[in-house]
C-alpha cells in the first residue's frame, strides 16, 4: 500500500509538471512570437516513434526542455519538439504556425486540445502532414513555406507535436505569427529570394553567353555555378513551389543537391581553371579534385540512404575551400596577373559570408538572421566582382589572341583536316548502319506476313467448322451468332494489324455520334447468351440514346465492366446480379453498372483505376489487374468521365458520363 501511494503521488508530480508546460500565446500588441523558448525535445533515433508513442513519452516527462531552434547538422534520426498553445481571445487576429526551414523532407503536425488539464492520448490528435518530400496539393496552404493556419479549438489549449525527419540539415524553427505577419514574411520571402534566383539566372545566361561567343572555359564554368546556385537556392527557399506545384516534391531534393553539391564541384573546377592549379599550385590542385568528388558524391547520392554522410563529408572537407580560394587570388595578385586584385576581393567576401553558414550546417553556431543569410549577402557582391573579373581576363585573352591569329589558322586548318577523316568514317559506320536496318526492315515483314497466313487459315476452318455445325443444329443459333461474332471480330483485328504494318494504316478513334442505347442491348443480349447464370437487368430512358464516342472503344469498356460485375458479384438466391441503366440529360449521357459484392475494397479509387491492381473481393477469379485501367483510359480517349460511387459498402457501382453533343459541365 505505501508503494502504490508513492507511486500514484510520483505520477502526480510528473502528470503536474506536463499539465504545466509553458504555453505559446500571441499577445494583442504582437505579430510574432517565437515558439522555440517554450518547447521540448525528444529523440528519436530509428524514426520508428509513432503519435502515440510521443504522446506517451509527454505524459510520463521523457521530453527535455528546449531553449532555441533545434539545430542537429546531418543526423539520421528523428526529432520531436512539443509545446502547447493558449486559448486565443475572440476578437484576436487569425494565427498560424509558421514552421521553418522550407527544405525539410518530413513534417508531421499533431494537434489536439487539452481536456480538463489532461494532456490528450495519441488518439485525439489531428494529423497534418508537410516537408518538400510531399506533394504541395496536401498542404491547407499551398505556399512557398511551411505554413499551418490554427482554425480549431481556438478557445482551449491545445497540445502540439511535430515531428522532422529529413536527409538535408537538420534545423527546425516553429514561431506563431499572425496573418498580416505571414503576409508581410510571404511577400518579402518571394521578393527577396526571388530576386536573388532572378539575378543568380540572369548572370548565368550572361556568362554562358560570353562563354560561347569567346569560346572562354572560366566562364562557362562560372555560368555553370551560377545556374547550381540560383537552381539550388530556389529548392531551398522554397521558390520552385510557385514554379512546379504539382511535382516539386520529386524535384526539390534534386534542386537542392544541384544547389550543393554541384555548385561545390563546379566552384572548385572554376579555382583549378582560374589560377592554373595543375601547374602552379600542386597541393591545391589535389585539394580541390578531392572537392570536386565530394561535391559529385553528395549529388550521385540524393535520394538514397547515403545522402547525410556524402553532404556532411562534403561540407567538412569544403570548410577550407574559401581560404585556399582567398591564397591562389593573392598569390595571382602578387603575380599581377589580369583581375587578380578583384578575384582576391570577390574570395575575400566570399570567405566572411560562407564561413559562418558552414559552421551552422555543421551545427557549431545557432540559426539566427546572420547566419541563415550572410551566403545569399555574399554571394549577391561575389558574383558582380567574379563577373568583373571574368571580363578583365576575357579583355587580356582577346589581346593575346589577336597576336596568335596566324597560329591559330594554322590549327584550324589541321583540326578541320582531322575533322573531315572522322566524318568520312562516320558516314561509313552509318551506312553499314542503315543497310543493316533496311535488312531487318525486310525480315521483320517477311516474319508478318507469314504469320498472317498461318493465322488466318485455322481461323478460316473454324468458321467453316461453325457453318456447318450451325446447319446441323447441334448447338444454340444464340451460342453460335455470338461465337461466330467473336472469331469475325479477331480477324478484322490482325487485318487491322497486317494493314498497319504494310500501309502505316491505324485504327479510327476519332468521337462520333454512337446510339449508345442500341449498343447496349446489344451487348446485353450477348452477355445473357454466354453466361445464362448470371441475372442481367438493363433499363434506358427511352430507346435511342446518343453520345459522342467512339464504337470500338465503347465495347471495350462495356465488356470490361460487365465482365468484372460477373466476376465479383454475390451469387445469393435473392441476388437481383447486374443492374445497368443508362439515361440522357440536356447535355451528357450517363452509363450506370453496379452488382452487390461481399465487401468493396477499401482502396481508393484512383489506385483501383491503376494497372496491375485488383480489388480485395476478387477471391479465387483470375485476371491481371488491368480492367478498370483500360475501361479509365478509353473513357478518357472519349473525353469522358468515370468514377466509383461512394455509398452503400455492398454494391460496386461504376459510373460513366459521355458528351451527347455539347461540352459535359
């Protein structure tokens, strides 16, 4: 009995102390309040914790306060920060939670409301899911960051927790922001950011400009860093958010390695091209190959398991790389090489605006204003001065050039000459390659062509066969018409077939006007033929229904829906089997086919629309996955629509819409 009291007093104390977490509230006179001074942290290694996992680790006070962002470097592991949120006056102003970086993979939001003072289990949370590894379309507010607005138990207190898994840095920032706020931050955020992508872009094309026009490696190269740069800058920031909505979570870890990794390589080739590494400066040279590996490493690796030690490798061995970029400028400088003393300067601002980013992604100095910005600072002056300094060479390299322009005639005559031998035998190689497909072509046809007869013939006894049976009587006229349709309809398609191979003939898919409802009882009276078990009701709105389509491509999706309603339905006594009804509004038709079924897949309808999936009743039936696939495809050629209705767990009901002449609202 003590023990018990001890321990219910224990579970007191801690119930107590996460009851009285320190909450996040906005006063009136604020627009911004930081949430990272009123949070806790927890660790998760494996990424394995689930919701209620963190929430049991609230309750029984596994979590540690938190004073500041969290700021880990690389990591594998996943964090979790918690905090609550006090009740907002009525006639406060809309809050949201504005969750920074914008390049974090994953994000998970969890929010639930405190009852009674008792933090909430894992399943009263509402789950919202984030990170530029997810579709933008999932988000309440499809913006350039990661914005969250809070619309739900305003007046109570509400328990939050986010969890962050990400292969990039991991940093997390959380502050609470009003909407004028956010606006303010949204509008500054694109004008900034975008205007540095827009000068980064702008540069870029000027130099690569020059680069063809003079024909100057430097430059091309240094175009080349500016493009990684402005491309990675905008994975980053989040601005290819507004240029690619729908697929920016498959391009952004891309975006930004480019942005890393390949702005690392292609600088440090830029070093060896720019001061002649190879020649004067050996140990740099060496230093900067290695640079240049860990850069295209870093970039091989996006997306794979990988990824947190290539760019962690890659930015300990780079921290040296704006030092040793700062000497080779002096050392040119000394020399009084062209534009030495402004590569010396453009290294010098280089070197005070990149150190300090390096030692926060490396997780030495805290996030703040300074070093999330100081880079972007820099490198808008580092790239005026490199572009000077790129057109001082440019201006020294065409002097030269006008002294060497007997030489290099001379040259250009002997490349040509070495030219014209590789055409010569690239003409050769072709036209051994071209004989060589004409050759094929011809066998390829021969092949067709012999298939063609050998397939025709069994088919022309089988329908001679039938002929003959039919004039017996030892089968149904009914069996036959349909079995004698089927083998007609196989002939007409490898005579489509042959026709295209000899004639680059195709198939006619082009929408007319189809009398859907005589096609319907047409198939139908097909369908009762071949398969008199299965009960089949068809109901029309009148007897003549038009649509716009395509006869061929209609049949296929009837005979599909049809035959999977077989397929799937319940065979009970009282089962009515296959319903289908097709009725004609003002200005589009509708097809309606629906069967009881013991349970509907749980799927979504879209993933029972993809190839190679099948539903969860089809039991021991045997098919491939690729009706409803086909049946959506063909629709769609028919500028309709398909969709499964939503309804009653039992019936399956497939529901299509076709044009009957003007366009389907």
């Amino acid at each position: 009995m003590p023990r018990m009291l001890l321990a219910s007093v224990l579970l007191l104390v801690v119930s107590f102390g996460v009851m009285h977490a320190a909450a996040a509230p906005l006063e009136p006179a604020d627009t911004r309040r930081e949430v990272s001074g009123d949070w806790h942290f927890l660790d998760d290694p494996n990424g394995e914790l689930t919701i209620r996992d963190a929430a049991l680790a609230w309750r029984t006070g596994r979590f540690e306060a938190r004073d500041g962002s969290i700021n880990r470097g690389y990591t594998d592991s996943a964090s979790w920060v918690a905090f609550e949120l006090a009740p907002v006056p009525a006639d406060a102003p809309r809050q949201y939670l504005l969750i920074e970086p914008v390049y974090l993979d994953r994000v998970d939001l969890y929010i639930a409301p405190v009852v009674d003072g008792s933090p909430p289990d894992g399943q009263a949370f509402q789950a919202y899911r984030y990170g530029d590894a997810r579709p933008l379309d999932e988000r309440l507010l499809p913006q350039t960051r990661i914005v969250h607005p809070l619309t739900q138990d305003l007046d109570r207190t509400r328990q939050v927790f986010i969890r962050v898994e990400t292969r990039s840095t991991h940093t997390v920032d959380v502050a609470l922001v009003t909407e004028a706020a956010l606006q303010g931050a949204l509008q500054w955020s694109v004008l900034l950011h975008g205007g540095f992508v827009a000068i980064a872009l702008a540069l870029a094309l000027i130099n690569v400009l020059l680069a063809i026009r003079l024909r100057q490696g430097p430059l091309a190269i240094y175009g080349a860093y500016l493009l990684a740069l402005a491309i990675g800058y905008a994975g980053i920031e989040g601005i290819g958010n507004l240029v690619f909505p729908h697929s920016i979570h498959r391009l952004n870890d891309w975006f930004v390695s480019i942005g890393t990794g390949g702005s690392f390589a292609l600088v440090a080739w830029l070093v060896m091209a720019l001061f002649d590494t190879s020649r004067r400066h050996r140990w740099a040279h060496y230093y900067l190959i290695i640079v240049a590996l860990a850069g295209l490493g870093a970039l091989v690796t996006t997306g794979g398991p990988l990824y947190s030690q290539s760019a962690e490798l890659l930015f300990a061995v780079s921290l040296p790389l704006v030092f040793v970029a700062m000497y080779l400028a002096w050392a040119s400088y000394r020399a009084g090489e062209p534009a030495g003393r402004i590569f010396l300067l453009a290294f010098c601002v280089s070197t005070v605006g990149a150190t300090a980013p390096f030692l926060r992604i490396l997780g030495i100095l805290p996030s703040n204003p300074f070093t999330l910005h100081a880079l972007q600072v820099s490198s808008f002056f580092h790239m005026i001065l490199m572009t000077m300094g790129l057109s001082e060479r440019v201006l020294d390299a065409e002097e030269r050039a006008k002294r060497a322009l007997q030489g290099a005639e001379q040259r250009a005559v002997s490349l040509a000459g070495k030219m014209t031998q590789r055409l010569e035998a690239s003409n050769e190689a072709l036209t051994q390659t071209l004989e060589r497909e004409r050759q094929l072509r011809l066998d390829q046809q021969r092949f067709i062509e012999s298939l063609s007869h050998d397939y025709r013939t069994p088919l022309a006894v089988l329908n001679t066969n039938l002929d003959i049976i039919r004039s017996e009587g030892g089968v149904g006229s009914g069996r036959l018409a349909v079995m004698g349709q089927a083998i007609r309809r196989l002939r007409s398609l490898f005579d489509d077939a042959l026709r295209s191979r000899r004639f680059g003939w195709v198939p006619d898919d082009e929408n007319r006007r189809v009398d859907v409802g005589e096609m319907l009882e047409l198939m139908v009276d097909e369908f009762r033929v071949l398969h008199p078990e299965c009960p089949l009701s068809l109901e029309t709105s009148k007897a003549s229904i038009e649509a716009l389509g395509n006869d061929r491509l209609l049949r296929v999706v009837l005979f599909n829906l049809l035959d999977n309603a077989r397929k799937y339905r319940v065979r009970a006594p009282d089962d009515r089997g296959i319903e289908v009804c097709c009725h004609m509004s003002d200005h589009s038709v509708s097809i309606a086919i629906r069967n009881a079924v013991e349970k509907k897949s749980d799927a979504p309808a879209d993933a029972l629309m993809a190839p190679f999936v099948r539903g969860g009743s089809e039991g021991d039936e045997s098919g491939t996955g690729m009706g409803l696939f086909l049946v959506r495809s063909a629709v769609e050629q028919m500028n309709g629509r398909i969709w499964l209705v939503d309804g009653d767990p039992s019936v399956f009901e497939v529901l299509i819409e076709l044009s009957g002449g003007a366009p389907i609202k």
